[in-house]
C-alpha cells in the first residue's frame, strides 16, 4: 500500500483546483491511499472541498493560529513532521508550492524531484527537461520522495462521495 499525503493549496475559502489535478496525477500510483493535507487557521470549508474529491480516502485538517498566512517557512516543518507515514509527498507546481516542496525535501533529507507530469510506477515518473522541449523518465528511491506535479497536464479529479475529514 501506497499512502500519498497531497499538500491542499487554498485561500482559507476555496481548494486551489491545481490541487484535484494533483490528486488525478497520484491516482496514477498503484495500490494507493490519498490524504490531501490542509494547513490554515481554520480549514474546515476546504476540508470539505477536499473530502469531495475522487480518490481521496482523508482530508487531514492541521488548524493552528500560525498557520493563517501560508508561509513555506512555516508549513515545511509540519509537513515534515507528518511524513513518517507515507510513502510519498506531493504538491502542486504552483509558485507556492514550488517554494514548499524543496523545503519539506531538505527537512527530510530526501530527493525533490519538481514538474512532474506523468505516473509509470510507485516511484517512477515523466518530466520536463530543457525547457520543455524533452520528457525525461525519472526514478526516486523508495524513501518519501518530496515531489510537484505539473497543474495543466491533468484534468482535475471530479466531485464524488464525501472522504472523512480528519483534524
């Protein structure tokens, strides 16, 4: 079993649909579990948001005062602390979470792999290169890689039954 913590960008009132699409991508991992992890000071309009998407089994709440403006400095650590039980990291590539994702990689000691656009196995996976104009085949160790997908390669996952919500 593959557990993909997925980190939910908002506003604090509406999920950023960059993050469905990031969800539609980690559905590409076989034998999978997603949680879309939400960071703010009160994240409970989100989480529903978040519950609604297809393939997302938890939509985990992290409610703290701190956690009001979304600064990378802030959310990393968190983040970090809650990567012990998954098997991968996800983020989408939005200015935001490229700012996120390298962090919460250093803080775990583990590879960033960035862009990615495509799924070919637990921990094998299509990006860009050269500015776009090539598509290289990346493999990352079996550690929790840190990693962003690409927002306008994927359809965003539709709408189904509710997830449970988690705080």
């Amino acid at each position: 079993m593959h557990k993909v913590l997925i980190v939910g960008e908002h506003d604090g009132k509406t999920l950023n649909p960059a993050t469905a699409k990031c969800v539609t991508c980690a559905s590409g991992i076989p034998d999978r579990e997603i949680t879309i992890v939400l960071l703010g000071a009160d994240t409970a309009a989100v989480a529903a948001q978040a519950a609604a998407i297809a393939g997302v089994k938890t939509a985990l709440r992290v409610d703290r005062p701190e956690n009001e403006h979304p600064l990378a400095a802030i959310f990393a650590p968190q983040l970090a602390a809650l990567a012990a039980d998954y098997s991968h990291i996800f983020g989408p590539s939005t200015s935001f979470g490229k700012d996120l994702m390298p962090r919460v990689a250093a803080l775990l000691g583990v590879p960033q792999v960035s862009d990615l656009m495509a799924v070919e196995g637990p921990y094998r996976f299509k990006r860009p290169t050269y500015a776009g104009n090539a598509i290289v085949t990346v493999e990352a160790d079996p550690t929790p890689p840190a990693s962003s997908w690409r927002p306008c390669v994927s359809r965003p996952s539709k709408p189904h039954r509710r997830a449970e919500t988690a705080q």
